[in-house]
C-alpha cells in the first residue's frame, strides 16, 4: 500500500471549521482515498472517500489536489463530538491477494475540539 | 439495520491461556475483517474472511486463528496468550471486502495477566 503522512495532532474551536491534511505522493492511478475516525473507546467509523474528484457527505468533504498527492478532509463546523483519529488510507480496487479486506493505518491525526 | 456486534467486550485471561472472539457482521455483508489494536502498534490487520474462506492475512504468528459460518458470523482464536497479546480486537464487515467501506464493531478489549 502507498504511504501516507498526516499531522500527529491538530486543534480546533467547536463550530470552526477544520482542514484536517494528508499527503500521499507515491500514490498510483487508481487508488481510492479513504478517511476513517474513530473516537474514544470505539471502533474506527467511515468518514468519506474519493477518487479524484471533490467530494460531500453529510459528515464531511474531502478535497482531492489536482495531482491526487495530496489530499484535505474538511469539517465545516466543528463539534466536540468530532474529538477524534483522523485516518486518511489508500486502497486499490481490485488489487486483489494481499488486498482483501484489509486497511492499512497509519498512526492518524488526533483532533481537539475546545468549547 | 443492525450494526456489527462483537462478543464478549471485555474479557480478562492468563498467561498460556486460549480464548475466542465472536463477530456478527452486518446483515448481507459477506466480508469480515479483523484487526488488532495496541498503543505501541496502532491498528494492525490480522486476517479477512469471505464466504467461509480466509482470503487475507497479516503478518501474525499462528496463534492467532479464525473462521467464518456460512452466516457470515465470524471467530477469532488466539491460543497459549501472551501478555503482549493484550489489544482491543475489533471486527469490521463489508459487502465484498475489496475495496468496499468497512463499519466497524466496537471491539473486544482483551486483558492478559
């Protein structure tokens, strides 16, 4: 799997928004960019994803640079429910073997949010 | 729809010891993952089942083992625990594993004394 970089730790204030980054520069053609949370005491969640294009769910957008080395998770307001890890992972489709219904971690962005 | 449920949550052992971990994916998922998380190594893929079959695995001894039902239910084993062996281990469904969104359990948290 490509490598990828992020932040140890970032904070924000509640209801501020948050551009949370992430680098990948040896990331091949057609790996997809995955950001999965996990807040305290639970198990990583699915955030959003993308493959070159910007993207928007009702969590968050992920802004995807034009040479797709890079890439930025955005929180629009921030909430003290959004204290998380941030994981930002690559995943090729259809690699399969080795591929198979794994995700590679890194060690994730932690996020503070203050009142 | 119900999420992915792991059993037991917590779950207290010795040294030498075996014990089994149990994961219901969500219903229709096919795929099961599970992963080891510690706070020196963070999270760690262990092994993938799909259709009964184990497709993947990580970079762990034989110790650790699993299978999977034809309903999809999964266990994981891990015999003659280690105190290094001590790990939230967690579950994670997905309708095919490759490379669809993953939802996670909330996790077992193992303690080896």
């Amino acid at each position: 799997d490509a490598k990828t970089t992020q932040p140890n730790s970032m904070e924000s204030n509640e209801e501020e928004p948050v551009h949370l980054p992430c680098n990948h520069s040896t990331i091949s053609g057609t790996d997809y960019i995955h950001w999965y949370r996990q807040l305290p005491s639970q198990g990583p969640e699915y955030v959003i994803h993308g493959l070159t294009s910007n993207v928007n769910n009702r969590m968050a957008s992920l802004a995807i640079a034009e040479d797709r080395k890079s890439s930025t998770l955005i929180l629009h307001r921030a909430t003290l429910r959004d204290a998380a890890v941030y994981y930002c992972i690559l995943r090729a489709p259809n690699a399969g073997g080795t591929s198979y219904g794994k995700l590679t971690f890194g060690q994730g962005t932690i996020l503070t949010v203050h009142p | 729809k119900a999420g992915v449920t792991q059993t037991p949550r917590y779950l207290i052992k010795t040294r030498g010891q075996q014990v089994t971990l149990s994961c219901s994916p969500i219903s229709g998922h096919r795929s099961v993952s599970w992963y080891q998380q510690t706070p020196g190594q963070g999270l760690q893929f262990l092994f993938e089942y799909f259709s009964e079959t184990q497709r993947n695995k990580g970079n762990f001894p034989g110790r650790f083992s699993g299978r999977q039902f034809s309903n999809s239910r999964s266990e994981m084993n891990v015999s003659t625990l280690e105190l290094g062996d001590s790990a939230l281990y967690l579950c994670a469904s997905s309708l095919a594993g490759e490379p669809d969104t993953q939802y996670f359990g909330p996790g077992t948290r193992l303690t080896v004394l």
